[in-house]
C-alpha cells in the first residue's frame, strides 16, 4: 500500500481529482498497485499558510496595490 499525503492551496474539485490522478500514476509507475495507491489532499487556506512571515493571501494583496 502507497499513501501520498499532499498539502495545497485551495483549488477547485475538477483541478483536486487531476492532481490525485496524475499522483496516482506516478505511483503506479513505480510499481504500486493501482488499487491500493490512497491520495490524501489537505487544502490548507492561504490566510494560514506563510512565507517569510506573511501570509499568501496578504503577498497577492501586495503585488494588486504596486
């Protein structure tokens, strides 16, 4: 059994199930069975994800203003 546990910003459901898909075949690839190849996707809020101690949502905000 293969778990891949992915964190991303939001995206909608269309973009999620391609992401799974194609993560799936990269596994496949390498010899996991299709069947027991689990992807987990955590959407993580760009108010609650960071860099350089400012948040994604806070640095778009930025590049709009300049």
């Amino acid at each position: 059994m293969a778990i891949i546990r992915a964190e991303i910003g939001k995206r909608d459901q269309e973009t999620k199930e391609a992401i799974i898909a194609e993560l799936t075949d990269v596994l496949v690839k390498y010899g996991s069975p299709r069947e027991n190849t689990h992807v987990i996707l955590y959407e993580v809020s760009y108010d609650n994800w960071a860099k350089g101690g400012v948040t994604y949502n806070n640095r778009k905000r930025a590049q709009e203003t300049s």
